[in-house]
C-alpha cells in the first residue's frame, strides 16, 4: 500500500521565510526520483531548484507560477512506493513533513536547511502533537491528493487546516485557545523586543499568518498608550476585502516590491533607518593606475580589470583603517572589526541590484580578484547566485561610473559600515607637476556608519585610496 507524503517549502537558510514559485519542473503523474529538482522558486536572494526528498509519483501541486508561499507550506505530496497507476489512491500523507519510515522511502541525505532526505532525527520527533494522532489505519483528515485541484489557492486551503498546528510545533508559542500562527523569527523577535504580546493580533497573512507588517501596525497604534494600558491592535483588513488605500492616481501601474526588488527596498529602507552615514568625497588623478594597468595586460597572461586593482586598494586601504571593515552590533552595543576582507561589489542585472561577494578578498591577487569578478558577475546576470553568494560581505565597493556619472552618495550594504564609491573616469584639465594637463580623473566617495569611526578615520582611508589611484607604487609598500 502506498503512502502519500507531503513535502513542504523548506528554509532555504539566510533567514528567507518566503518563495515565489518561478516555474514546476513536474506534472501530477510524474514519476520523481529522491532528491530530483521539482520546482524552481525565486527567493530574495536567487533563483533556486528545490529538489524533493521522496521518491514515487507526484499526487498533487499546491500553488500556481507566480504565487508565494511561505517556509513550511505545502509544495506537491508523492505517492511513496507505489506504482505509477496507483497515484492518489492510497493513504494518507504524513503530516509533519518528516522522512518516510524506514522501509517506505530511503533517502539519499542531502539536505537545504530544514529538512533532509535521509532518516530524519528523533529531535524532529521531541514536541507532542496537540491533539492525539489518529492510529495509522484508522481515517485521516482531508489530506492533498490527486482530487484535489491544483489551482491558485490550493496551498491556502492546506494552510487553513494545518498551519496553526505546524507553526506550534516549530515555534512552541501557542495561544491561550490555540497555536499562534508564526513562521518568521523576525516577526517574533519584533514582537519581543517591543513587549508586545502575538496573542492579541490576527494576522494578515494566508490563513491568519502573522506578518511583519502585522507587528508594525500595532506598533505604531500602541505608541501613543503607556505598555500597562496597551489594548489590542486591530487586525489590519486583507486587501481582498477593500483596496489598499493610496494617494497615487488612479489608473497608474502598480509593480509589487517582492523577489529581489522588495529585498532591496527592505534593506535600503533599514540601512537608512538605523545607519547614521555620513559621506566624504575627493578628486583622484588616475592616469598612472590606467598605465600601469595597460602595462599589465601588456605582459601577456589572463587581463586585469579595473575592479581588481580598485579591490586591490581597498585591501590595501582595510587593512590600515580596520574600523572600517566591521558591524555594529546594536544588541550588544558593540563594534566588530572583522580579521578577513569579504568584499561586496553591486553589479545590475535583469533582475535588479545585486552585490555578490568576494570571499576573502584580502588574500587574493589582481588577477584572482578579476577571475572572481567575472564568475560572479556571470552568475548575477544568469540569475544562478547562490543565496551564500549575496551575504556574508563585510564592505562594498561600488563602480557607478558604469552609468556615465561621476558621483554618488550610496547607501550602506547593511550591516555593514562603509561603502567606497567610484565614478567615471574622463578626461579633465588637472594641474600636473605644476603646469596645466589633460588628465584621466575619478571622483572617489566614502559612505560610512559614524558609529565606527569619526571624520579623521574615514578621511585617512579616502586620501590613501587616493593615492595609491594616482601612484599605484604606493601599494608596493603592503605587497
């Protein structure tokens, strides 16, 4: 007899709680093998196969392209053990997620973040269901199935029946008549460190799901009260029911902030909310650095790229102005300064702003740091990053002289603290070993936190990014 499984979206690390589902790799029928992709979603930070950790035939989808589901809503349940005839037919699925039973389905134990295809531990096994569990022949509840149409909504109406009983168990906070319907540890954290109490919000999210935006507007309607006195917030209404208020005029477009581009709005908005930056800027004669660049290239051997020897300087320059190169740790109420250089560089693509990391920048060369680049910036524009590809970036370098303009005032890669920008480099009239010239000119701009380090700090790395622009023998002196 088989046993119908039902995989659920799984963490897919770096704090992401949500995917869009870009495209379904299989069809209701299809005979999938353990770990085979079985959707491709698109997250805040990369376009990723998910693979399914059950091998049988797919009995349902929920979710059309296009719709964004949770971590822990349901994908596609899978026949286990059945053949292809069987489908939908058999028993029912396994509701917690886990593993098939030994014997049932073995895996291959690759794993993302929050599941695996192996056996799974018996910690996953530690919290006791609220209601007790039906014996394993006897009648289960509706579970997905091949009847089940696949349609829209289809992962809303699992959710209804089992994401309060989901979100209990994997975060252990249950209402006063229930479990409160929470996946993101941002949301409880928000909730946490501003007293408030999850039990008095109904949230707005598919089924009564608590979102950020649900903690923020009880927030802001319980500032004005003392905390003793502090009332429930009223539960924002879904847009469905009445169109989301707005002074734009009527008729305009209206593009969703989601994927990469909420990503990016989310986190400027923060960068600009908690950051106090302030930004200093300078002129640089960069006709030496283009020479000897030439000169490089010159000599034979793989070609060197102006990024790479600009990251080269800001090694250089990190290295001598440590401050720089560090967070700040507003829990703690602490600066950390970093031993390793994980260089970020913003880089457009089709899919918007994207900054891929350089991992340990300060130990490689000019002509590693270009092979890096270009892998990376190939990656951005194929839109096949890897989530760990876009964090862990400990300062950012930012070439907006890509666009034709010579100066900026970039906002800060939170959480980091500095960001050097570049402009153009034109021909201007500079005055040269005392006589007026024609010279090849950069304006150099420095945005940093003014938590880290004061003026004379980030005044002292902007002059040497300066010169070693404009005497890259400067640089000799830390090779």
């Amino acid at each position: 007899m088989a046993q119908v499984l039902e995989f659920k979206l799984p963490d897919l690390g770096e704090g992401l709680t949500e995917a869009e589902i870009v495209r379904w790799l299989v069809q209701v029928g299809d005979v999938v093998a353990i770990d085979q992709p079985v959707v491709e979603v698109e997250t805040a930070k990369a376009m990723v196969e998910v693979p399914c950790p059950y091998g049988g035939v797919v009995t349902a989808r929920f979710g059309e392209e296009g719709t964004e589901l949770p971590v822990g809503a349901p994908l596609l349940t899978v026949a286990v053990g059945a053949a292809p005839s069987d489908g939908p037919q058999d028993g029912p699925a396994d509701r917690s997620g886990a593993a098939p039973a030994r014997g049932a389905a073995e895996g291959s134990g690759n794993v993302l973040v929050g599941y695996g295809t192996g056996e799974p531990p018996a910690r996953r096994r530690r919290v006791r269901p609220t209601a007790p569990l039906a014996p394993a022949g006897a009648p289960a509840g509706p579970a997905p199935t091949a009847a089940v149409p696949t349609r829209a909504d289809g992962a809303r109406d699992t959710l209804a029946t089992e994401a309060p009983r989901t979100t209990a168990h994997r975060n252990g906070t249950l209402r006063g008549d229930g479990p409160v319907p929470v996946i993101s540890p941002l949301v409880r954290r928000l909730a946490r460190e501003n007293g408030l109490d999850l039990r008095e919000l109904t949230g707005s999210g598919p089924d009564g799901l608590i979102l950020r935006a649900d903690v923020e507007v009880a927030l802001r309607a319980a500032a004005p009260q003392d905390d003793r006195t502090r009332q429930p917030a009223p539960a924002p209404a879904p847009a469905q029911a009445s169109g989301p208020v707005s002074s734009a005029p009527a008729g305009g477009i209206r593009i969703p902030l989601k994927g990469v581009r909420g990503a990016v709005a989310d986190k400027l908005s923060r960068s600009r909310r908690e950051i106090p930056e302030a930004t200093c800027w300078v002129d640089a004669d960069a006709t030496e650095l283009m020479r000897a660049r030439a000169a490089m290239n010159a000599a034979g051997g793989p070609k060197i790229s102006l990024l790479a020897l600009l990251a080269r300087i800001c090694t250089a320059a990190l290295a001598r102005f440590p401050e720089l190169n560090s967070s700040v740790d507003t829990e703690a109420r602490e600066v950390v300064q970093f031993d390793h250089v994980h260089l970020g560089f913003a880089a457009q693509t089709d899919r918007g702003l994207v900054v891929p990391v350089v991992r340990d920048a300060h130990a490689r060369d000019a002509e590693a740091l270009t092979a890096e680049f270009a892998r990376l910036t190939e990656a951005g524009r194929a839109g096949t990053l890897t989530p760990a590809d876009l964090t862990g970036g400990t300062f950012t370098l930012n070439n907006y002289g890509v666009f034709g303009v010579d100066g900026s005032t970039p906002i800060i890669n939170h959480p980091e603290a500095a960001m050097l920008g570049v402009g153009r480099i034109v021909p201007k009239p500079w005055v040269h070993e005392g006589e007026l010239a024609v010279r090849q000119v950069v304006q150099l701009s420095l945005t940093f936190d003014h938590r880290v380090c004061d003026g004379g700090t980030a005044g002292g790395f902007l002059r040497y990014v300066a010169d070693c622009v404009e005497q890259p023998a400067v640089l000799l002196r830390t090779l």
